[in-house]
C-alpha cells in the first residue's frame, strides 16, 4: 500500500511547494512595482523645483506660472486621494493601480512635449489627478498581500524607499537638466517617467493580484464633491498666499473649509446608516492608533513641508550653491533615512514599541540644533562636508519615524477599508505638507526684507533658515508629545501574538492568489 500511495503524494506535496514558491514569488514582484510608482511619486513632487530656472527661462513662464507648475500637481493630488483610495476598494486595486499609473505616464509625456507653461500647467494638475488614483493602491496592495505578522519588514522597505525618493528628485533634477540630454534642457525630468510607467504597467499586469473589499461598495459621489471642496478651501489659499499678499478672502476660505468638513463628517454619517458606503469611513477613527496616528502623520508632513523646501532655498538662494551641489550634499541624509527606515520596523519597533518612533522625533530635533548651531557659526563660508554631520542625524530621526508611522496606522484598519485607510493617511500628509508651506511664507519669507542688496542675500537666508529650523523643532517636541496616543506596540508585535490570530490575515491570501 506504501508504494503505491507514496509517489502521489509527493507529487501533490510537490506540486503544492511549487504553487506556494510561485506566489510568494509573485507577491515580493508586485512590491517591487507599486515601490517603484511610490518612488516616482515621490522624485516628480521634488524633481520639478531645481529645474525651474531651466523652464523659465526656456518657456517665458510667469511667476504665477511656476507657482503653478509646482503647486497644481499638489492641490490635484491631495484633493483626489481619498476618492482614490475608495474607488481602489470598490473597482479592485490593481485595476486602479493601473489605470492611475497609465495617466501619469501619459501626463508625464505632456509635461515633457509642452509647447508653452499653460499647457505646462494643465499637464502637471493631470499628473497630480492620476497620481491621487495611483498612491493609495501602493498602501492597500502592501496591505491585501502580506499578511500582518510581515508587514512590518515590508513597511520598513517602504521607509527606506521613502528616504531615498526624498533627496533622489532634486540629485536626478539636477542632472538631467545640467547634461541637457538631446538639447532637450528640462524636459528629461518628466519624459525619464515613460521607460518607467511602461515597464511598470506591463509587470504590473502581469505580477499584481486583484484585491477589492469584500463587500459591495458605492461610491459616495456627495461625499467626493465635499471632500474635494473642503481641501480646495483649504490648500487654495495656503498654497497661493504669499504671491497675493495674504488676502482677507484667504483667510475667510480657510476658515469656510472647516464648516465643510463639519457637513462631510455629519453626511458620512448619514450615509454610512443608509447604505454602507461612505467616502470617508469614519468608522477607522474609532480605532486609537488609527486616530492618533492621523494627527501625528499630519503634524510631521507640516515638519517636513516647512525643512525641505527652507532647505533648498537655503543652500541654492542664500549660499549660491548650484543645483547639483545642494543635491549632492543631501546625500548623506538620504542613505540615513533608508537605513533608519529599514532597522527601524524590522528590528526596532518589535522590541521597543513606539519609544523608536519617539526617539526618531527627539533625533531630529538634536539634528535642527546642530544644522542651527553649524549654520550661524560658519556662517555663509558653511562646506557640504559640515553639513553632513546633522544631515546624518536629522536623516536616522525621520526614518526612525516614517516608515514605523505608517505601520502604526495601519495595524489595526480591518482589510476592507484598506484603501479608505491609505487614501486618507497620503491625504493628511499632502495637508500637513500644504500647511508647512503656509508656515514658511511666515517663518522664512515673513524675515527677509523685498530690497535687498545682492550682498545682504545671503546672510538674510541664512538667518531665516536659522529661524525656520528653530519652527521645526518646536514641532518636533508637538510630535513627540502627540506619541504617547499610539499604542505602546502595534498590533502585530504585541507578545505572544495573541491578537494575530484574528480571521483577516487568513483571509488575505484567498484575495491574492
């Protein structure tokens, strides 16, 4: 009977290896993909500000015209993530993913074929609209695919892909403006995207399993206008603010926006009794680490709104240096940050809970102390090799912080509402960015005289980016205050790993086979 009983079942328990090896295989293809749009995500928010003498001068583009070309991929992307997020959850994930990733690969060629800064303009607000379809499925693909026991090394690697797309943009910028590629000057920026979105789509097809909620969802057409309507409000006038002159209509917007997300919340409500199928699952807040890890997502996106962009304008306006030097010097925070991100999720966080995201908050603000101490010693004679020293610090700081963050966030969100959850995580982020934005109209801007000689340039930004800084670490010390909402562990590091054994996680693999 052994013998021949036997060969069958090898061949079976064979069999089921190879299916096995097969989909692990499949599964670790597909987040290579949706990391690589997240990393292209990440360098076109960046890549565009080093190249903006290049199109000015190359397009006659007005200053209003280049607040444009950066702020209308903002407004467009921030405005359309949770609406993203949800249809991924409604329509299926890798479908959206797709579809988000092929608009901003058509966009991209736009950009770079623009024959003037209108349609400049017009092709990077279409950009930032497809890119709000493609960002939330990266997080709810992460999350639909691997079960929760190893989220927390595939976050880690989201981190480290996070850190290095902070500091590639302006390096990549500067290069392919400086070669000048074909005599083509700015427009490799945008045109790099298409090898990029195509192959991506191509492996995208082929590699990433469809997921979707399990329950038949609607979506919440009233809820989209008001949420669109609400943002628009809100990071209309922040992002336009200074150029105007701060406007009383401004203010009036802003503060019109908080009545429309007070109607949102109070029609979500209604919506959710009705029929199931809010926009914005309100449902999550009730979830501690979701709720408290919003607030500090939000405050750390004003911390970092405000450092890169006084940062860049630091090193390029106030030192003089060029595009590829200010790049450059950034270096050393960006293999910083991806190595924290990486340690800090797979190591860290298991054993020391959410005292690492702590530590990641008074790290950076010792880093702030060193660049502020640095900046006003040396002054406008300050060497990139000086900078390195809190470059590296800030850079272990913010990675201890952001790739466990969005653990945190997420540990607890049941899978159905995995694109609500994601779509509302990048949105509270792009509004913490708006709002560091805002700020530094205030704290850097607000202490540099409009007449200025060409001597006194450099020390005025100096000194303002010295004062910037000291902002920051004030809201450094917010961040780490606002920590101790979050659970002492996330959920699926807890001990024993008692709360592991809830149904979802077996429910995964049958939505990515």
């Amino acid at each position: 009977m052994t013998s021949t009983t036997s060969p069958p079942e090898d061949a079976t328990s064979a069999a089921a290896t190879a299916a096995a090896a097969s989909a692990d295989r499949r599964r670790w293809f597909a987040l290579a993909i949706v990391m690589t749009a997240a990393f292209m995500d990440l360098v076109d928010v960046t890549i565009v500000n080093v190249a903006i003498p290049s199109i000015q001068k190359d397009t006659g583009a007005t200053f209003a015209s280049i607040q444009w070309i950066t702020a209308g991929y903002a407004l467009a992307f921030a405005a359309g993530l949770i609406t993203g997020g949800r249809l991924g959850d409604i329509h299926g994930r890798k479908k959206l993913f797709l579809i988000g990733m092929t608009g901003f690969t058509i966009a991209s060629a736009l950009c770079g074929f623009a024959a003037n800064p209108e349609m400049l303009v017009a092709s990077r607000i279409l950009q930032g609209g497809m890119a709000s379809l493609m960002v939330p499925q990266v997080l709810s693909i992460i999350h639909a695919t691997f079960p929760a026991e190893e989220r927390g090394k595939v976050f880690g690697m989201f981190g480290a892909v996070i850190g290095l797309g902070a500091v590639s943009g302006p390096i990549l910028g500067a290069l392919l403006t400086e070669w000048n590629l074909f005599g083509l000057e700015w427009r490799p920026i945008f045109l790099i995207n298409l090898p990029v979105g195509i192959a991506g789509l191509i492996l995208g097809a082929k590699f990433i399993s469809e997921s979707k909620a399990p329950k038949a969802l609607k979506l919440d057409l009233v809820g989209v206008a008001l949420v669109t309507l609400g943002l628009l409000m809100l990071l209309y006038p922040l992002t336009r603010g200074r150029e105007l002159g701060w406007p009383l209509w401004g203010y009036l917007s802003m503060a019109g926006s908080l009545v429309v997300f007070g109607a949102l919340v109070a029609y979500e409500k209604v919506k959710a009794r009705r029929d199931g199928s809010p926009l914005v699952e309100l449902s999550l807040f009730r979830v501690k680490s979701f709720a408290a890890g919003i607030a500090v997502q939000m405050t750390f996106g004003i911390a970092m709104g405000i450092f890169f962009l006084v940062w860049t304008l630091y090193m390029q306006m106030g030192l003089g240096w060029s595009a590829l030097r200010a790049g450059l010097t950034g270096v050393p925070f960006s293999i910083a940050m991806s190595a924290a991100a990486g340690m800090s999720v797979q190591s860290l966080v298991p054993r020391f809970g959410r005292k690492v995201l702590q530590a990641g908050a008074l790290i950076t603000g010792l880093g702030l102390l060193i660049y502020i101490w640095e900046a006003h010693h040396f002054g406008m004679d300050i060497a990139s090799w000086q900078m390195a020293l809190p470059l590296v610090v800030l850079g272990i700081g913010m990675g201890l912080i952001v790739a466990p963050l969005t653990d945190a966030v997420l540990s607890e969100v049941p899978q159905e509402h995995a694109g609500s959850a994601s779509g509302l995580i990048n949105t509270v982020q792009q509004m913490g960015n708006a709002l560091g934005l805002g700020l530094v109209s205030v704290v850097f801007f607000g202490s540099i005289s409009d007449h200025l000689t060409l001597a006194e340039v450099g020390p005025a930004f100096s000194t303002a980016f010295q004062r910037s800084l000291w902002v920051v670490a004030g809201v450094c010390a917010v961040i780490f205050v606002g920590m101790f909402l979050l659970p002492a562990k996330p959920k699926q590091h807890l001990e024993g790993g008692a709360e592991d054994a809830s149904p979802e996680p077996a429910k995964e693999p049958a939505l990515t086979q």
